[in-house]
C-alpha cells in the first residue's frame, strides 16, 4: 500500500496547520522541503512551487503528483527507497 507525502516548509502558517491535523497518523509522511534534501529534490523534479503539497508514493518508490480530486498526474520513479 502507498503513503501520502505532504511537502512543508517550515515558515508555512498553512502547513502547521496540516501537521497539526494529521498529527501521527501514519498513512502520511511529512516531509520539510526547508530542511530535507529529499524533499527539495521531490518537489523540482515534480514541479511544485507551492507548499503544503500532497503526493503519493506507491510501495515500489514511485512517487506522483495529485490534483485537487486525488487523481495522479505527473510521476518520477524511485526517488528515494527509505519510503
């Protein structure tokens, strides 16, 4: 089963708030574009200038982009195996 990955930034007023509301559900992994490498890597190859932002990281390590709808758009493959 994938997992939902949810770009934040750490001065995001917005993203406290998400964080704040998935608490430690573990169906979401929170990941700081300000302060991880990975992060950052994710949302240039994916194109998202925009935080939160939420993803979706299938169990083989692709992870994709999602519409307002939940519908995948654009993917990158095995971006990073520690999913």
């Amino acid at each position: 089963m994938g997992k939902i990955i949810v770009l934040v930034h750490e001065k995001c007023p917005h993203c406290d708030t998400i964080k704040q509301k998935l608490g430690n559900d573990k169906r979401f992994k929170i990941m700081d574009v300000s302060k991880e490498p990975d992060a950052r890597e994710l949302a240039l190859k994916l194109g998202v200038n925009a935080v939160p932002y939420f993803l979706y990281a299938d169990e083989h390590g692709q992870v994709c982009t999602l519409d307002e709808k939940g519908n995948v758009g654009k993917c990158v493959g095995e971006v990073n195996k520690k999913r």
